[in-house]
C-alpha cells in the first residue's frame, strides 16, 4: 500500500502561499485567479463572543495586546482546532478530555541516521507495539520542503502512557521553565531532565533503531492525546459552521484529520455553490466526524491497554487506511 507522507510546515507555507499570497522558499505563490475572492489573514485576534444579527452573524474578537473589535460575516467557519473557542461559545457542554496517553514526537535528520535506522525507516511506515506502547516512523520533507534522499526528516511518533494526575504526566508536561502544560509541550520546551528520563525508558523497551531516533531528536514535544466531538456542526440558522478537528478531534492512530478538514471544507463549498443538498451535506459531514471519531476512540484502547495479536494491529492500521470515499457509514453515524 503506497503512503503518501508531508510535513505540517510545508503543508502551511501551501495553503498560505494559495490563501493569501504569503512568499516563502517553499513554493511560489500562484497568479490570482478571475473570480476568486481576496483573503485576509489576520492574526493575534482571539473570537470572544458571536451574535446572531438574523441576515448575518457578528464576530467579537480581542488581540493579546487588549484592543477589541467586531466584524460582520454572511458565515461564521469554525475552523479552530480541537479546543475551538467557536465551539466552546457554542457548545459549552462539550469538552476536551484526555484519553491516558500521550504521543511523544520528534525528527532525526535523514543523513543522521545510522544504516541500521536507514535501512528500518526510508521508503517504509514501520510499527513497534508493546504492553502500553506503540511507535512508528516514516520520512517526511526536509529544510524548506526537500524531498531529496538523505536531507528528508525520519519522523517519529510514540504514543506511551501516562495516567491521568500522575506524577510522570505532570513531569513530562511541565516545560523547562516551571509552567505545566495542558494538552501540547512545544518543540524546544520540554525539561532536559524530562526528557532525559524519557530517552533512558526508550533505551530498555524500544528496538535499538526506534530508541535511536527517540535519543537523536533535537526538539521532542509532547502531545496528550484527547477527545472531543460536537453534537452538531450548523448553528444560528446555518450562519456559524464547525469543520475539522473543531466538529471532531480524532485520535492520531485513525491519520485522518487533515482529511477531515480538507472534506469537510470541500463538501461545504458544494453545499453553498449547489452541488450537494443540505442533508447529503449533513449526512457525509457528521457521518464521518462521529464514526472516525468513535474508531479512533476504539484503536487507542486496543493499542494501550489491551494485549493483542499483532495480526490484529495490523488489522486496525489496514482498516485506519481505507480511502474516505470506500467508507460506509453505520446508521447511527450518519442521523441528522
């Protein structure tokens, strides 16, 4: 099965060269096209309250240095991430829980790597499960977006237990200045000390090509993994839309948020230009949030804390695989 595999930074610098015309060494930005609209990036301006104005929805925002403003909009997208702040004004009730584990990331470069780590890792997605763990590597691009062999990334990402108000959790969530951190450590912040401690558990139950990478990163952050899901994803009349990890935020193990998103966004602009009824609009849209999001549910209790044949896990990362158009929705997924 082919895998097709990026970055987020270079993913970024795509969508933004192609949003709003933002020039960096990863791409050229695209001539404007006949028709299409201007985009306004605008940043530092946190959503703090949203008013239904009956033809229209306005937007209250704030900025970290205190100024405030509002702005009018035919629709309000909810685009926010899994702690959407559009969502919390909408639906305080839901919230994001932590799910027992987190997922320990980081790169190596490609060039870096020994040859027994080379030889377990390029051109492959390769898996390590055990009792509570599971990692797994493949290459993602380089500086600036490379592809060239030997100047790619070996990515890791290793999802190890740690209890909820446990004292390891608070440790590896506690950055190098004292602050604990919630959900997400960033790059270039976890406690040395932390980390150290980290790298030694690697060393005793890693292959010696996994704790390699794990002991080689230069920049590990920490990532809780977590739960969350909207009941609905149309508010005020149409007028406020939720997509992506905003409407759902899926566990890693299904790889499916950044398809999430973009379908999401994808069915919403066949819905508004016609293409799609409002119910085949709901029905794909909440179908897919609330069944990948109960798999996901379900893969991250088989993967840390059940014992099973590796025939099954193989299973699950197959199933974690098929194409989004081959899925078949469970009527219970796909109710409006």
């Amino acid at each position: 099965m082919i895998q097709n595999m990026t970055s987020w930074d270079l993913a970024y610098h795509l969508m933004r060269a192609n949003y709003d015309g933002v020039e960096s060494p990863y791409c050229k930005v695209p001539a404007p096209v006949r028709g299409h609209g201007k985009a306004t990036h605008l940043h530092d301006h946190c959503v703090i309250d949203i008013k239904d104005e009956g033809n229209g929805v306005r937007v209250f925002w704030k900025t970290s240095k205190g100024e405030r403003g509002n702005m009018v909009a035919d629709v309000l997208i909810g685009a926010d991430g899994p702690s959407s702040t559009v969502r919390k004004l909408l639906c305080p009730e839901v919230k994001r829980v932590y799910a027992g584990y987190c997922a320990l990331r980081g790169t190596v470069p490609e060039h870096e790597a020994s040859e027994d780590a080379r030889e377990a890792f390029c051109e492959r997605f390769t898996f390590f499960h055990g009792p509570g763990v599971q990692i797994l590597t493949y290459l993602i691009p380089g500086k600036n977006g490379t592809v060239e062999p030997g100047e790619r990334l070996i990515n890791f990402v290793y999802y190890t237990n740690f209890p909820e108000g446990s004292p390891e959790l608070d440790e590896i969530m506690t950055d190098k200045d004292g602050n604990r951190r919630r959900i997400t450590m960033p790059p270039g912040m976890t406690d040395p000390k932390a980390w150290e401690k980290q790298k030694a558990i690697a060393r005793e139950r890693l292959p010696p090509q996994f704790a390699e990478v794990v002991c080689g990163t230069k920049k590990p952050f920490v990532q809780c993994v977590t739960d969350a899901i909207s009941p609905d994803h149309e508010f005020m009349g149409g007028k406020v839309v939720l997509i992506g990890d905003s409407l759902a935020g899926f566990r890693p193990h299904t790889v499916a948020s950044t398809s999430q998103a973009a379908f999401d966004a994808m069915i919403y602009a066949d819905y508004v230009s016609g293409k799609v009824t409002r119910e085949e609009w709901k029905r794909q849209t909440m179908g897919y949030a609330r069944y990948i999001q109960k798999r996901g549910v379900e893969m991250g209790k088989r993967s840390q804390h059940q014992l099973l044949p590796l025939e099954e896990l193989i299973h699950d990362r197959d199933v974690a695989s098929t194409p989004r158009e081959q899925e078949v929705y469970p009527e219970w997924a796909t109710a409006i």
